[in-house]
C-alpha cells in the first residue's frame, strides 16, 4: 500500500514505525528539515520537506497513485485542507486527518463531504479520554479494550497474592467460575510472553489479559486479585480539552477537581463544569495537593501538555498517599521509565491514536485494531467472509487453524452472541474474530489468514 504521511511529529513518527514494516510504500512529509533526517536514518521510507497541504509538496510525494493520506500535523487546518486538496485534485481513495479543537468536531456539518471531504476523523483527545474513563470504571485494570460495539472487552490486571487463582494453574479458573464464560490470551512474566495453558500457574505480579462480556469482567478479575473499592475522588491536572472532557464526563458520579496553572482557562472551564471544583495552581505544589487531601484521594491523573509535570506531579501525589496515579505521557521513553516506578499506570495518546488509524490500514476485513504493551503487542477485530472452500478460517475450528506463533483467538461475536473461544469452536462467515497477538509483526499473517481467497470472487 503507498501511504503518505503528512507530519513527522511524535504521532507521524510512530505511525511511519508501525507501517514501514508491513510492506508498505511511506512517504514523509513535513517542513522540518532535521526531523525527515533523523526519519529517514532510522527506517526504511521517502521523506519530502514542504507543506503538507500544498497541491505541489502532494504531487512531488507521489499523491497522483497514493492509496491513503494520513494527515496528523499538529495544525487541524492543514490536516483537514491537505485531505481535500488530496481529494479534489488527485482523488486518493482514502484520507485520514487528525482533527483536536471540539470546535471543528462539534460541527459535523464540516465534514459531510460537501465542505470537507474527509474519510476518517482521529481525535488524540477523545481516545486517550476514552481510555481513562475506561480505568476509573475499572479499578485495577491496567487496560481495558472494547470489541464489536462494546459486547466483548479485553483487560489487561496484574495478578496479585489474594487472588483465588494466584498459584493454581489456569484450568481452575474455569472450575471456580463454571457458569462465567472467560478466555486467558495472554500472559506476561517479568515482562516476557507465556502462552497460556491449561496447566500454566499464574504467579503474582504477571500481567494477565484476559477476554470477556462487560458483566462479567469485575468477576474474572476477582480471581486474579483482590477487587479495589470503585472509585469516589477524582483529581485532574490539567484543564486543557482531556481534563475538561473527563470531567465533564465524570462530574455526575465522582466528586472531581481540576488543577489548572491558567487562570483564564479556569474561569472559562469552570463555566463549562456544573460540579467540579476548578482550582487554579500548580498540580506539583506539595501544599496545594495537602490543602485537597491528595491522601484521601482515589485517583490523581496528570493530564497537561507537559511530560515532566505529569510524571512530577503523579509521583508527588502517589508520595502523598493517593490510592492510583496517572500520568499521561507522550514520549515512549519516558513511558518505559515510568511504568514500573511510582507511577501506577502511564497513558500514551500515541498508541492510542496508531490503533485507530491502523484499522484503516490492515488488509483483510479489519474492523478494529488496539495497540497493548507500548506497541509490542496488538489485538484485532476481524471479519471472517467467505466458505470453507474460499475461505482458511471459515467452517474450520479453532484447534484446526494455522494460527501463528503467539496468536491467540479470545472470543467471536456472532450477530449479537458473544462466544468465547474454545478449541473446538467452529467459525463461520460473517463471524468477528478477536485475536489477541504476542508479537505485532506477526499482524501480515493473520491478515492473509482472513482474506478471501480467488474461488470466493
């Protein structure tokens, strides 16, 4: 597929790195000189210097036969205009744009094609909202994903001594809850992949996904570890778009305050807020945290422009006594840093954002693609079509597959019956197929195992 990225931000960069690798023909561009070098020194793509939504920079990066736009500048103007000057005059099938301010969201008149054509919308902000918003109504969850609408959810929990399922092997899972349909996908020990078994022990501290319908989730994790009391005290540090939408989204059910450095933005958000409290100060000032009772608080989740504040003001808070920290940080080394110190959990708006474009990308009938593990790992919504003749997956059972090596299905959902995967599961057309991979590069097998052979055409 020939992809051209408009951006070589943090966003462009991982997309580029997650693409570059699937046989796929990537262009750069960008007007930052330096940073298309440093690219292009560490993969294997075409860089172009020039701005993006210019109609001579797209033709010179080769939009004429491009298959896809990606535009994810950090200007929304030049993402949404480069899509339709890549629209209007070169007709590329598919353009995505990444689109922040809830100004041009709020209006989808925008981009009904009749002003803006544009395929896909990626909100940076959205996702990563949706996410926390996922961990506080999940207490413990280290990551929660939703499949098919909602219907079928993977977790990711880390196993702790005083779950009934620490130091017993994974068969008993299934013996203690006989009427809860669950599917282990996978392990991970000391950071390294087990494939689970039936007679594979969970230790404590392994991190554990596992797959199952929402009501039944807060039981599955009972038996990995002690369930958390749900969440009452928010703090957010931040009121820019992430913190405000949290709270917006929480202030109903949660007793929530916003920590902002801005005393304009408070004034304006705490007009937007019916019940949070705005306060206007310094999300690291030890007296402030003190004064709101950070040590009685369920949650602190930093949520600013700035890596090192969030990081600062979470260990601070996590210090103090707050029961989770959160900290959202967008540089992938910071994230490895901080993952397995204070900081209970660090949240990446960029993997975030690569799972929804990826969507867009994999071959096959892909309807959903989330990246876990900081990239590493992904799990997978696809399509099954076709018949046993066309077909590698339908009318077969899963122990017949040729899954690859760390490939794993979780669960199939079938017109509104969510099945979890056993191994003689037979899959049939039309069926989506959840599959939780070990290793990412792994992704082009499975999408050949999905695509539809030449008999079915």
């Amino acid at each position: 597929m020939k992809i051209i990225i408009l951006g070589a931000g943090q966003v462009g960069t991982s997309v580029a790195e997650n693409l570059v690798n699937e046989a796929n023909d990537i262009t750069v561009v960008d007007i930052d000189g330096e940073r298309l070098r440093e690219l292009q020194d560490r993969f294997d793509l075409r860089t172009l210097e020039g701005h993006g939504a210019h109609p001579d920079v797209l033709l010179r990066a080769g939009a004429e036969d491009a298959d896809m736009i990606i535009a994810v500048t950090n200007s929304d103007e030049t993402n949404m205009v480069a899509c339709q000057v890549a629209h209007t005059l070169f007709r590329t099938p598919r353009k995505i744009a990444r689109v922040r301010a809830p100004s041009f969201l709020d209006h989808e008149k925008l981009f009904d094609g009749k002003a803006f054509t544009i395929d896909v919308r990626i909100s940076p902000e959205q996702l990563v909202t949706d996410s926390i918003l996922r961990l506080i109504e999940h207490p413990g969850a280290l990551q929660v994903t939703d499949f098919a609408g909602g219907r079928v959810r993977l977790v990711a929990v880390r196993a702790h001594y005083g779950g009934p399922l620490v130091g017993h092997e994974l068969r008993t899972l299934y013996e203690h809850m006989p009427n809860i349909d669950t599917r282990v996908a996978a392990i991970y020990r000391q950071g390294r992949p087990l494939q689970p078994e039936g007679d594979t022990v969970i230790e404590a501290e392994d991190e554990v996904f596992f797959v199952a319908a929402p009501k039944h989730i807060l039981s599955v994790m009972s038996e990995l570890r002690r369930l958390e009391k749900p969440y009452k005290r928010l703090i957010f540090a931040g009121g820019g778009n992430i913190g405000t939408r949290l709270a917006r989204a929480l202030e109903a059910h949660y007793r929530v305050k916003v920590i902002e450095t801005d005393l304009d933005r408070c004034k304006q958000i705490a007009e937007l807020l019916e019940r949070s409290i705005v306060l206007h100060g310094d999300a690291a000032d030890e007296n402030l945290l003190q004064e709101e009772n950070i040590g009685e608080t369920d949650v602190f989740c930093a949520v600013t422009n700035d890596d090192e504040a969030n990081i600062l003001s979470a260990m601070l808070a996590k210090r103090m006594g707050c029961r989770k920290v959160m900290a959202l940080i967008n540089r992938t080394a910071y994230v490895d840093l901080v993952q397995s110190g204070p900081i209970d959990i660090a949240i990446s708006p960029q993997q975030a954002t690569i799972g929804s474009l990826l969507r867009h990308v994999r071959r096959g009938d892909v309807v959903m693609v989330h990246s876990l593990r900081r990239g590493a790992a992904e799990a997978i919504e696809a399509i099954a079509h076709g018949d046993s003749g066309s077909s590698k997956v339908v009318g077969r059972s899963i122990e017949q597959l040729k899954l690859p090596k760390g490939t794993n299905i979780g669960a199939i959902v079938r017109d509104e019956e969510v099945l979890i995967a056993h191994h003689d599961t037979v899959i049939q057309s039309e069926d989506h197929v959840i599959l939780f991979l070990q290793d990412r590069e792994r992704v082009p097998e499975v999408e050949h195992l999905f695509q539809v052979g030449l008999t079915f055409l």
